[in-house]
C-alpha cells in the first residue's frame, strides 16, 4: 500500500456514487460510522489530507492489485482511509476502515473481469507487539464487505475493529518514563485473492507502513493510568500573553532570536525533561539546570535588576512579590543552557554570563546594560522578572498541559506566544508596533 498526502478526487467522486446507490435501498443498515468526529477528517472530502494528533489519526493510502493471464496484466487500485483513536485514559485502540475502488485506475493494464469474487480482500488491525492480539479483523458492514464483482462494481466497504494494549513495558519494575512505556507498532495487513479464471494475482499481500502509538503507565499529574497517545505528534503550550506580557515577550524574543529558534515552531520543538525521579539522567531540572543558568555566584552571577517591574496587588496570598530570574529555554527541558551535555543536554553553558541578559518592568522588557550586549549567538536567555509573572506564564505546564498531552521524557512541544504578530525580530533592535 502506497500512502498518501490527500484524498483523490476519483475516490471521492467513487464514493459519492456508492452513497447514493446507498440511499436508494432503504432496506440495508447505515454504514458503520468513523471513529473521528469532526470536520478535519471527511470521509468524502476531495482533497482530504492525511493527518493525525496525539490521539488520533486519519490516513489515506492507495492499494493496488495486480493480476495476469494469457491476455495481459489486468490492474485495480482502491484508496483506503484508515481512521485510529487511541485512549489518552485508557488501553483500547479503536480503527476504522473505508476502503472503495478508484473508477478508471486500470490503465496502463486491463479492466478487472467480472466474476463472482473477482476481488476479494482479507483485511485486519495488525500490532506487531506489546497488543493483546497480533491481528484482528475489521466488522465489516453486511454486504458492504470488501469483496468486488469487477473493475466497475464501485460499493464501499467499511468496517471498525479494535485492538488493547496489553499493558507490557520496557521494565515493569523501574520508575523511569522510559521504563513504564511501550510503543505499539500498528498497520493495516491484508490479503487479496480472485475467482477470475486462470488469473494469477502478481502481489497478493499488501499492508501500510507500520504507524506507531505509545501507551504508558508513567508517573504523571493526576495519576491518569494508563493511557496512549501518538507521540511523534507535537503539541503546542499556549502562554498567556495578556496575564504574563513579560514572561511572553522573553519567550518570544529568544526563539526569534537565538541560532537554533528552540520552541518557535513544531519544527523547532523544546524536549521535555520531567523531574529526576522520571528522566533517564536522574538530572533535577531546578536544581541542576536552573543554578547554572540563574548563578547567584561565580562567573556571570545574576543579579536583581533594581528597576523590575513588581505586582504585589496580584499575589493571590497577599504576600509580597519578588524579583525572580526567569530562564528560557525552560529549566525542564534539554535545551536549557544547563543541561550537562552528558546527560543529553544540547546548549550546555558553563554560567549564565553566558545566555542573553534582560529585565522587565511592569510593561516592557529591556536589554539588561549591566552585562555585555547580546550577539545573537547565546543559547539562551535569562530576565530578571516579577515572580508572579514568571509563574503566571507556565502555571499551567505541569498540571494541565503535559499529563493531558501523556508528555514524557524527551517529548516534543512547542510554545506559542499569542499576541506579538507585530512585532519585527529581523533587526538589532526589536520593534513592535
């Protein structure tokens, strides 16, 4: 089976047909209804393109059958959508298959023949490991099956199966994140045969490229166990700009700024580092990283800036509130400058000197003169901010964003920093208008 990027616009049209046909026998069931709901994966969409989140997946892929005799190579190509829902709470992983034949796909070969089970496919969920079955088939739709009489018999077929982690790890006594997870290999594995007289079919066992899920039993906010998800899939925390501006714009400036632009984008992503207790280095992230970037001592220590913006009106505790040193990248993360490299760590510093320095007061964030001028090379930054700003930025991180998203160690994410579209980073001096 070959993937592909959308839908065509011959299965759709083929499709359309089939509903039809469909509508007009009132006698036969409903087709049996995709595991997605929403409009991001239409089952009838021309151009519907392959896409998946951390828990779900819509896939499309082209099957081509091949067979020959005496009179030449006869061809039929069928696309498929594979749908997959995996459980972020639970074990189970619920599939959902249409598959319909592509009117005028024989050329350059022949139109397929007609015969009683001319095309007849065996189709199932497959899980290479750590599933509580290797394979099993798909239910499909009575009279709906995947079973065609010619090149033009255009019926769908659908069908739903579901496939359960059998709740294996790596090591079932350990404690780290890579210890209490499993990846799942998942595909779609199939079969074809012909009752076409003297044909031979030329490649009669297909499958798809082998898509993975992750499922875990790791330590996470909540105690949601177990649960599975796509892990290549990146997810984005979204700062809150208009409570944090300062904490926001700090972010900000450093993706757009710095060489590697760490956490703009998915394609720049930030890699998750939970706490010591999960991650395979055993690194304490606001200890070990957190003191070499924000050293009160030594070499390039911080300092507080006497003009840092403070909102003791804000603290909830009506307590006071202080000058904090906020860091990106973020201390839980491997890019931040003081992950040691050994460890995995990819912008290891020495001190904090080192990363560009700023300070914020209540409303705009500055360059911090006390310290050398930034050269756009550092690999990170640091500000001295309002605490209760600096938290406000990320309070939501730990107790909502990564258990919901089953983040866990060396996950990707990114960070979106709403409200500064205005803002120029292509200069030496950073403008907003």
């Amino acid at each position: 089976m070959t993937p592909e990027k959308q839908r065509s616009k011959a299965a759709a049209e083929s499709i359309a047909r089939a509903q039809e046909k469909q509508s007009n026998r009132p006698g036969l069931r409903a087709y049996p209804g995709p595991v997605i709901d929403g409009k991001w994966c239409d089952t009838t969409l021309v151009g519907q393109k392959s896409y998946f989140t951390r828990n779900e997946a819509c896939l499309i892929y082209t099957w081509t059958a091949e067979g020959e005799d005496k009179k030449g190579k006869y061809r039929q190509q069928s696309e498929l959508m594979w749908q997959v829902k995996l459980d972020p709470e639970g074990d189970t992983i619920k599939q959902w298959l249409q598959m319909v034949p592509i009117a005028g796909s024989y050329k350059p070969g022949l139109p397929w023949p007609a015969a009683s089970g001319a095309m007849a496919f065996n189709i199932g969920a497959a899980c290479n490991a750590g599933c509580t079955d290797d394979e099993t088939g798909f239910d499909w739709e009575s009279d709906r099956k995947p079973n065609w009489g010619s090149g033009r018999d255009e019926h769908m077929a659908q069908g739903s199966a579901t496939l359960k982690w059998d709740g294996s790890v790596a090591n079932a006594s350990g404690a780290r994140d890579v210890d209490l997870s499993k990846e799942l290999p998942l595909w779609i594995h199939g079969f074809m045969s012909t009752n076409v007289p003297d044909m031979v079919m030329v490649q009669p066992e297909g499958g798809t490229p082998i898509f993975k899920a992750r499922c875990d039993k790791a330590k996470l906010a909540d105690n949601k166990v177990p649960g599975c998800v796509f892990s290549r899939y990146v997810p984005g925390y979204v700062i809150n700009s208009a409570k944090a501006p300062a904490a926001a714009a700090h972010a900000w400036l450093l993706q757009q700024k710095t060489p590697a632009n760490v956490g703009r984008d998915p394609l720049h992503p930030l890699n998750y580092l939970p706490g010591a207790d999960r991650n395979e280095g055993n690194v304490i992230p606001d200890k070990t990283n957190r003191d070499k970037v924000c050293n009160r001592s030594g070499p390039g220590t911080f300092t507080n800036h006497p003009d840092t913006g403070l909102f003791p009106e804000l603290v909830a505790t009506g307590g006071a509130d202080i000058v904090s040193c906020d860091e990106y990248a973020f201390n839980a993360t491997y890019q931040s400058g003081g992950m040691p490299a050994d460890k995995g760590g990819t912008n290891e510093i020495s001190h904090g000197g080192e990363c560009v320095q700023t300070y914020a007061t209540k409303d705009k964030l500055y360059d911090d003169l006390r310290y050398a001028a930034p050269t756009w090379k550092e690999v990170c930054g640091r500000s001295s901010m309002s605490q209760w700003v600096n938290g406000a930025a990320m309070n939501r991180f730990g107790s909502v964003f990564a258990p919901q998203f089953r983040l866990l160690d060396h996950d990707s994410y990114w960070v979106q920093v709403p409200g500064l579209d205005d803002c120029d980073a292509s200069g030496a001096t950073v403008k907003c208008e």
